[in-house]
C-alpha cells in the first residue's frame, strides 16, 4: 500500500521527539499488574464487566487455538513454545466427542487424543488454557466433533430440547468434566483450565427449532454450571446466553460487530477470530494479512476487550478421515504457525510485537477508565486513563480504508496510514502501528530430498470390485448409513438383462448410463470395465454423472463406488443429510429409457484393501503386487523410502496424482485430491505432511490408494523450511515496540539509538550465509519476490552482507551515509531498505 511519507515522517520524528526525554535503565522490565483484587493463589476465576479475574489478578489475555488431534504428541512442546514466545497466555482447544467416543461406550484418551496430557503440558508452560467441550464444536470437523453412532439413537434430533440428545450429551460434558477435575486442571485447583464453553455458535441454528432451540441454550448453560467447576463458561455468538454464562464473539472485527455482553457485569470476550479461512478442495488460497489481523486485535482491546483467542494459531493437519465434508487435509495453514508449526512472519511476529504493545498499556486498560475524541470523519482517538495515577494510554486510529491521515492530539502531530491504529502507551509514544511491520518476515521453501527419493520401487495391487455382497435392497441404500463413518467408500451393485434389440443399431450410437447423487462422489464399472468418475463439491454436494457405456446382448453388471469425503459438521437436522445415488437409469436404448433405481441392488462397505490393511506391513503381504501398468483406476501403490535428512519437517508432494489417501507405516496421513483445481487451475493442496514421529531412519513403508488414473513415478518426498527471511522497514517506520519497556509505570526505552533498523534472525540457530536481495531505495514485493524499484543505492547488497553474513541475527541501521549518499540517485526520497537472506545450518 503507498502511504504518504510526509504522514509517515511525522509519526517517526514525533516518536523521537517524544521518547529524546525517556531515561534508560538497565533494571529488568516490571510490566506486571500490581493491582490485585485478591490474594488468595487458588481463588479460581470469577468475572466483572472489565474482566476475567484469575486467582485474584486482572490480566490482558492473548490466546490461540491448537488442537491437540491436529498435530502429533512429540510436536505440543515446540508448538507451546512457540506461542509462548509469539506473546500468548492461553491456548484453547476444542474436545473430539468422535475421537474419544467412537464407538458407544468405548473411550480412547491415547497419543494424540491425550487430553489430559495436552492440558497438562499448557500449564507446565506456563499458559492458561480455554477448554470448549461443546460437544458439538463444528470445527471442519468430521460430523462436527459428534461421534456418528449418535445418529442411529432412536428419536433422536441433534441440538435441541429432545431428551435422548439430552442424555448423551449430559453423560460425556460430565465425563470429560470429572476427568479434568480428577486430574485437578481447572484454575480452582490450582490447574490452568480458566474458561469452559458449552455448544458452539448455536444462535447460527437457533431458529430452526423455535421455542425448543430456546429451551435447549437454558437447559445446556443451566447442565453446565452445575458441573461446579470453580471457572466461568461461556458460549459464543450465543446472544441470550444464559446467566451467568457470558456471551462472546467470534468472527474477523469484533471490535465493530459484537454488540457486547447480554449483561454489563460479563467481560468482553472473543473466541474465536479467524486468522485467514479453512479450505475446501477445490478453493483458491486464502489469506488474511498480519495487518488487518493486528488492527483488528488492537480496535477490539481499545473497545473494553480483554481476551482475545486466535483460530487458529496452529491449524495443523486433518490426519485420516477426520475432516468435515470437503475440507482439505491442511488446516489454517496461513495461521500464524503454519501447518508444520514454523512462524509465518510477518504474521506470527508483528502480533508478537503487539502483545508486547498492550502489555504496555496493561494497568491503564485493566483499571483507567475510557474516553472516545472524534477527531475527523474517519479518525478518533480512544483514551484509558487510570484515576490518581499518571498512567495513560491513547489508541489513534485512522478508519479510512483508503487515505492516510496527519491527526493532533494533545499538541503533537502524529501521520496514521490507511485503516490503522497506533498504540501509545503513555499518550506521547508511537510504539506501534498496526500497519506499519517492524518485524521480521519469511518465505516457506519445499526442498527435495536427497535422501528420501533415490527409489521407492513402486508396486501395484488392483481392488477389484466384490462379486458377493452382505446387504441388499431394492433401492440403493444411503451412503453415511451405509458405511456408517468406517470408510469413505461402499459398493453398490446391479445386474440387467438386455436383448441385442434393445441396443443401438448403429455403431457409434452408444446407450448412457445416468447416475443421479446427492454426494460426494462416484466411480463407475460396467462388465469389469471402468467407465469414469465425477463428484460434488462443498457448495453443491449433489451430481450427475453421465457416460456412454457399450452394454452387451445378456446380463450386464453395473457397478458404482460411492465415495463420501467426510461428514457434514454443521447446520440444523444433521442427523438427517444423505448422500449417494438416488437414481440410476440408462438412456438411449431402442426400448426408450431404463429406469434401474428400483432394479435390487447389493451393498459392500469399504475396499478390499481396506479390510486386509494393506497399508501396513503385515496386512500388505496379504496380497499379491505386481509391477505398475501405470494410468490405470481403483489402484494400490507401495513403496519405500528412508528418512529424510535433517530434523525440518517432512512433506510429499502428490505429482500426478488424483484423488486418494495416503498411509505411512500405517498411519494415515489424510486425503488427497489433486485432480480437482481451483478457479486459478491449480489444485487446492499439493503438499501433504508426514510427521516426523511416522517416521523410522530407513525402509519407511508408503501406501497409496489412487481412486482415478494418477501414476506415482513423480511423487516426492520433500524437507519444509522458513529459513528464507526478509525485512522491510522506511525512514518513517516508528520504533520497535521491543525497544521499549515500562519502570515504575513510567515508558522508557531501552536504548537512546531509536532510528528505525532492519532487523533479520534466523531460526533454529542457523546463520545467514547468503544475501539474496538487498536494495536501500523504493524497492517493492514481498519476501521470497522482493524487485528493485526506480532507485537503489548500488552497494545495498554490500552493506548487507557486511552486517549479516556469518551471523545468526543481524541489524542494518537504515543510515543513508552506508549506503553511499554521495551517489544517490534520489536524494529528496525517503527510502525504504527491502533485505532477504538465506540461512542454513552452520558447516
């Protein structure tokens, strides 16, 4: 975006005029809140119209989804860490009914469904934790988190007042609660669990159930609290959420949207605020910029709020079959941990930068009290002043989404690009513009492995369809019935009698067999030949599929492979969504149309490969393979490969693939769908993670189920890193707000040198040992794609390389004198320094 640099310079030279007067001390930062409404360590959480209150103390909370089925065991540590050091206090995580319930009354707690340990590990890092048990949590979610048997209890309607939903929703919030309090987890106990939520966006359905819906949000808030747990609940986008529940927000501003608790005793919480936006195979990318996230966060804190929750902050990986219809294997993984859990900067590090920000401001927001200026049409000061101290801080905000503006405020000039905020924590000092990135940025490289690709020697094993079915009907049957959530595939076969007159005459006239489906998908067989393959999508999950078939003179067999790509997660009446065929019929024959919907038909569950698992080493010695014909439909591939080098994560790219699912070791690794492209006419995901705890140093087992014609002779197995970093800073970006502290109350900097630097650090330790591109003049792009503009000092990438190469971390003070000012070819522009370095383990 251009900005002014007039504006721009004015904020800058403010910062410095302001803060020329700050003292620097060495003693450590005391940002802590001394106002402490209790004493007592384990009071547990209570609330008042400002806040959460947690063991006696107010506190600003910054919180972030990470959902512990989403990532492997061995990876909590480091994503905790992470979000740790990205500024948050709180991690929220939904609870997966299905996953620990999947079948009635048989409980899994193990490896990456360990609850108890995930919660655990939040507190041992220090952090607090949201739990929001639901059960029902939608979250692109398989069937929403709600275990597929609860479908076939008798008269039974999901989330409304009907008593057997009632009773088996009570059973497992009770369970899930008595588990936590058995382990001493909520904060009351001296645990870090200090917020619950109960349902989950309810208001969306609501009214669908009228006056039953109505009774259900009381009786589901009334079932929770008196669960006793010693910490508030709450229920999102939940208006009339019941006393003394609280009502929170979720969405991208809630700032502007959320009309505010239903009473003025509850705080203003936010639970949800989406960090770009799921996938579903078929869509083009999805981003939300670090920018709008961050004004988003700082207008939300400015209005009375006190917590904010990221979804996501890691969205990791939908491993198996536990997506929600249509959604692709990676989640959110424009958040700011992206799937493989790396910091997507400048994402992760200007909301870093943030927290620190409001950490400034945190006595003056917890307990001044605020005034609205309005200083143009689109520009406002906000301003929390705690009474009988100096404490006091100041929210400028420019809401013109297009035009920069210069505003005044208590005698100083201060430049405000388009829509963003500055945050000064004493009402005088710019530390922070959510618009303007001091912070460092990165690039993702895919990187092939040497190692894991020297040859998988590739062998085939054809499923062929079943000739003997356990169940029949005259109608085909339907599909989530069917399969009842154990595969995403069923069988569903017929036989007809046809007469050579019923036949075309004419040789290039062929009959069409017409298949109506209300979804997902289907593959077609006919006599043993496959015919062809088509599918819904998320919007329209309904098809029809139409191919010319020759059909013979006698009996013909016709042969569908119906294909679910997971199961609704959200809407009313889920317990009643079908899918598969509906109506089957061929058209062109002499004798007019066949209608064969009513025809008998047999039903088989799952592939045969399935059922042997042939996807281990065991199961797949249970079959004979063979050599790849390659090209061909309804084929499975195995292979093998060695570790990859390095401890980066690991990632396969599916090449010339279709639409299947992969397994590693045995483990599943989620579904791939190559073959269906986005608007832009590229597949939605093409690289599918593979954690490093699937893994063995050698001879690690790859199995493929490839539904269309893909040959895997290109697949690949590639290393994932960030370790391309960038920076982008002006002459007018204000100061890092990590050059400022408070003491005593009082902001100071940390050093008396507040010109604005370009500042690079590479992660895991490595250092830099390449300088990509460097130019100190009016470069523009992005990292990874950085340009040279219409000026450029020749020796920027001298300069660069002077102050980075060699090093871990580096600082290149935007000076115009290093840059050779005596050849500047645009002396009266303020410049911008645009670095990108490549960092690499040490030799």
């Amino acid at each position: 975006m251009a900005v002014s640099g007039r504006i721009l310079l004015i904020t800058f030279l403010s910062t410095l005029l302001v803060t020329s007067s700050i003292a620097h001390d060495k003693k450590e930062d005391d940002d802590g809140d001394d106002n402490k409404v209790v004493k007592n360590v384990n009071q547990g959480v209570t609330y008042d119209g400002r806040s959460l209150i947690v063991n006696g103390k107010r506190q600003l909370l910054f919180s972030g989804s990470i959902h512990y089925p989403r990532s492997t065991p061995d990876a909590w540590p480091d994503l905790l860490t992470k979000a740790k050091q990205g500024g948050l206090n709180v991690i929220q995580t939904y609870v997966f009914w299905n996953c620990h319930e999947p079948v009635q009354g048989q409980f899994n707690f193990e490896g990456e469904y360990d609850l108890v340990k995930f919660i655990k590990m939040i507190g041992e890092h220090k952090m607090y934790a949201t739990l929001r048990v639901g059960p029902f949590i939608q979250a692109e979610w398989n069937h929403g988190g709600l275990p597929y048997w609860l479908r076939e209890v008798s008269n039974i309607t999901f989330r409304t007042n009907n008593e057997p939903f009632k009773y088996h929703m009570k059973k497992f919030v009770t369970m899930i609660i008595d588990k936590m309090k058995e382990e001493k987890l909520f904060a009351s106990q001296g645990g870090p669990i200090i917020l619950s939520q109960i349902e989950n966006e309810y208001n969306t359905i609501q009214l669908a159930f009228k006056e039953q819906g109505d009774k259900y949000v009381q009786w589901a808030g009334k079932m929770a609290v008196g669960l006793d747990t010693g910490v508030p609940w709450m229920m999102c986008k939940q208006r009339d959420a019941p006393d003394p529940i609280i009502n929170a927000c979720n969405g991208r501003h809630c700032g502007d949207t959320f009309t505010g608790p239903n009473k003025p005793n509850k705080p203003h919480l936010w639970t949800e605020n989406w960090t770009a936006q799921y996938r579903v195979f078929g869509d083009p990318p999805s981003q939300r910029s670090a920018e709008d996230l961050a004004y988003s966060v700082a207008r939300f804190f400015s209005k009375n709020g006190t917590l904010v929750n990221y979804y996501m902050y890691h969205g990791g990986t939908n491993f198996g079959r536990t997506s929600a219809a249509f959604t692709t294997t990676r989640y959110y993984d424009e958040a700011p941990l992206d799937e493989y859990g790396l910091p997507r900067d400048p994402k992760w590090s200007h909301l870093q930068d943030l927290h620190k920000a409001l950490n400034l401001c945190r006595k003056a927001l917890l307990w001044g009290s605020p005034v609205l200026q309005k200083l143009g049409p689109d520009q406002e000061v906000r301003i929390w002043e705690q009474p009988g101290t100096s404490n006091c801080v100041a929210f400028l905000a420019n809401n013109d989404t297009k035009k920069a503006q210069t505003i005044r405020f208590r005698g100083q000039e201060y430049g405000l690009p388009a829509r963003s905020i500055s945050i000064l924590p004493d009402c005088k000092t710019v530390v922070y513009n959510t618009q303007m990135i001091t912070a460092q940025h990165n690039s993702r490289n895919f990187v092939r492995s040497a190692i894991a690709n020297k040859n998988f020697n590739w062998q085939m094993y054809k499923d062929i369809p079943p000739t003997q079915f356990g169940s029949k009907s005259k109608v085909p049957l339907e599909l989530y019935e069917l399969t009842k959530d154990t595969s995403d595939y069923a069988w569903y076969s017929t036989s007809i009698n046809l007469d050579r007159r019923d036949l075309p005459m004419k040789k290039d006239i062929f009959p069409v067999l017409r298949v109506a489906s209300l979804g997902h998908g289907l593959h077609a067989i006919v006599n043993g030949e496959y015919i062809g393959t088509t599918h819904g999508s998320k919007v329209e999950k309904s098809f029809v599929f139409q191919k010319p078939v020759k059909f013979q003179a006698g009996t013909n067999q016709i042969t569908l492979l119906g294909y679910l790509v997971g199961l609704p997660d959200s809407g009313a009446y889920m317990e009643h969504r079908y899918a598969g065929p509906r109506s089957i019929t061929i058209l062109g024959l002499n004798t007019g149309t066949l209608d064969l919907s009513v025809n008998g038909w047999g039903h088989k569950v799952g592939l045969d490969g399935e059922k042997k698992q042939i996807y281990t080493e065991k199961g797949s010695k249970q079959v004979e393979w063979t050599k790849p014909g390659g090209g061909e439909a309804l084929r499975w591939y195995k292979g093998y490969f060695d570790a990859p080098e390095g401890d980066d994560p690991v990632a396969i790219r599916m090449i010339g693939m279709g639409k299947g699912m992969v397994w590693i070791n045995g483990k599943g690794i989620g579904r791939y769908w190559m073959s269906y492209l986005s608007p832009l006419l590229q597949p939605t995901q093409s690289e599918y993670q593979i954690p490093r705890s699937y893994l063995k140093p050698t001879q690690n087992l790859i199995v493929i189920f490839e539904e269309e014609q893909g040959d895997p002779k290109d697949v690949e197995i590639l290393v994932v890193d960030r370790d391309t970093i960038c920076s982008y800073v002006t002459e007018y970006h204000p100061p890092s707000v990590r050059l400022f502290e408070t003491r005593g109350g009082k902001l100071r900097a940390k050093t008396n040198d507040l010109k604005p630097i370009a500042e690079l650090t590479c992660p895991n330790k490595k250092q830099i040992v390449a300088v990509e591109f460097a130019s100190f003049g009016d470069p523009f792009g992005a990292c990874g794609s950085f340009s040279v503009g219409n000026c450029t000092s020749p020796v920027s990438k001298q300069v660069a390389e002077k102050f980075c190469l060699g090093k871990t971390s580096c600082r290149i003070p935007l000076d115009t004198v290093l840059f050779d000012n005596q050849n500047d070819a645009c002396p009266d522009m303020k410049k911008a320094l645009a670095v990108q370095v490549k960092c690499a383990q040490k030799p």
